[in-house]
C-alpha cells in the first residue's frame, strides 16, 4: 500500500515536471525563432477569424433557422438530424454526390497523367527557347478565371456560331445542341480541366525530374539504354513518390468540387445537372431558390465531414506507399 501511494506520487512529479519542461522549452522555442513566430501572427488572425471563428455556424445545420431570431435564437431541429435527413432522402443530393466523386476521380486520374507526359515531354526537349515558350503557352490558362474560360466554352459550343457546330456542318453532319445534351459534359468538362490544369500540374513534376542526379542517366547510356528506357526506368521511377503524395492528396479533397468549373463552365443549365451538378452547385442553388439554409448548412457540414475521413485515409495510405509522408 505504501509503495503504490508512494509510485502514485513519483508519477505525479514526473507529470508535473514534464509538463514545467514542456513550457520551458516552448519559451526557449519563442525567444529562439521570435521574429518568425512575429511574422507569422497576421496569418494566424486571418485563420482564426476565417477558418475557426465560423466553424461556430456549424450548428445552423442542427436548426430550424431564420433571420429574425438568428442561429442562437432559432429552435432546434426536432428530430435534431431532420436536416440530414431531408438531405439524404434527397434524389438530387445523392445525384450531387455522385457526381462530385465521380468526376473529381476522373481529373485525378486524367489531369496527372497530362501533367506527367507534359513534364517529360518538355524535359526531353534540348530548345531552351522553345521550351520556356511551351512552357509559358501550357501554364496561362492556369491564371484565367472560370468566368473567361465559361466563355470561350460557350463561344465553342454555341449552336448558332460555334467552332465545333461549324465544323459538322462543313462536314455535312447534324449539328449538336451541347448545352442540351449532358451526356457530352463529362467529357467536355474533363478537357477544360486538363487545359487549365495540365501546365501548373507539368511545372510541378519537372521540377521533380530536374531534382534527379544526371549520374543515373549517364550510367544507363554507357550500359546502352535507350531514350524510353531511361524515361521508364529512371525518371517515372524516381517521380513515383511525386506521383503517389500528390494523387493522394487530390483524393482527400475528392469531395470538394472546383464551384467557378461546375457553374460558370456549364452556364448553370438545368437540363446538364444529371452529370455536372456537384455539392458546391447544389448547395449554392438550394441557399439561392428556397432559402433553406438549414439543409444548405448540413449539405456543407456533410461535405466537410467525408473530405476529413477521405484526408485521414489519404494520409494513412501515404503513409503505407511511403513512409514518414
């Protein structure tokens, strides 16, 4: 007994003293690094106030809310997940979903295998000029918004004057109302992406194949590789941890769709929602035409949710491919 009480009471000094040593070092830390920690103050207030300091709205999801009375105000929803459930029993939530996983999978999958045969592309090119030049044509429809590239989309797609209908009229084939048809979308929407994305996406993976020792090319030569060799077995080889650390982190974020593509791209058309409305339109639209801000709430909440779970499954599978990510 008097030995228990007696290991009770070392344990309590040992906790304390590591919790007093814990301070120490913080503030050892602090006066070590001050000016970094002093610079990194007006990013810490921009993301208390933007990021945390709203989370508070996360109950309006839990809520029968309106205005007069505010989100404090307002009763509880009775039962407390009628919100969710309204959602979940909503066909067009789950076509929202869907859709969201859907095509965010295929630009995953599409977009890095552009970047990836772009980068090696540019790479095997000895023109420095007409490198820098490719380089800069692929990497500027990465800074336009959604907005200008929705116009050239419509301006290509028009069934009166677009470049594509004029084309199958030259050819003596019907023309075709694209913003009509959804079932052209998919794909349509899978080209823009890869336009827009495919020179940043490039510039990230050569910068990962100019980090390669020239020694292992210059080995493969003298052992008489060819040009495909050394790209298959040296330089996909050594961009495979590049590759896997960023897919997985495009999968944790699988659940938040690009809202300027989705609206401005598909100009918002009803009749395309069956394969381009995703979560962000659908919740914009519900907030927009009812009002609802409750369901409009717990759709955002429900989104938040699956993206932390696909990131924590993300990072354990980042972690198996390669270790210490």
């Amino acid at each position: 007994m008097v030995s228990e009480v007696a290991a009770k009471k070392t344990r309590g000094k040992s906790t304390g003293n590591n919790i007093l040593n814990g301070i120490a070092g913080f503030g050892k830390e602090l006066v070590k690094n001050w000016s970094l920690y002093l610079m990194a103050i007006p990013a810490m207030v921009l993301l208390i106030l933007f990021k945390y300091f709203p989370m508070f709205g996360i109950i309006i999801a839990f809520k029968d809310y309106n205005f007069r009375d505010g989100i404090l105000g307002s009763k509880w929803m009775d039962p407390l997940f009628e919100n969710f459930a309204i959602l979940v029993n909503s066909e067009s939530a789950w076509q929202a979903i869907i859709n969201t996983v859907s095509l965010n999978f295929l630009f995953i999958i599409t977009s890095t295998l552009a970047s990836l045969a772009l980068a090696i592309m540019l790479n095997e090119v000895s023109g420095k000029t007409f490198k820098k030049l490719a380089q800069s044509i692929t990497f500027l429809p990465f800074f336009m918004s959604w907005i200008v590239v929705g116009l050239f989309v419509s301006n290509i797609l028009s069934y009166d004057n677009g470049i594509i209908n004029k084309l199958l009229e030259s050819l003596g084939r019907e023309k075709i109302m694209f913003y009509m048809e959804p079932q052209y979308w998919t794909f349509i929407l899978m080209l823009v992406n890869i336009w827009k994305g495919v020179g940043y996406g490039a510039v990230v993976y050569l910068a990962a194949i100019t980090g390669i020792d020239k020694s292992f090319y210059e080995a493969a030569r003298i052992d008489g590789a060819t040009r495909w060799q050394e790209i298959r077995f040296i330089t996909l080889q050594m961009l495979k941890p590049t590759v896997i650390i960023l897919v997985l982190l495009a999968f944790g974020r699988i659940m938040n769709a690009d809202f300027g593509m989705f609206y401005y791209v598909t100009s918002d058309v009803p009749m395309l929602y069956p394969t381009t409305d995703v979560i962000d339109t659908f919740i914009y639209r519900g907030l927009r035409q009812t009002g609802d801000i409750g369901m409009s709430s717990a759709a955002g909440f429900f989104q938040s949710i699956i993206s932390f779970v696909f990131v924590i499954v993300c990072n354990k599978l980042a972690n198996h491919f390669e270790e210490g990510s």
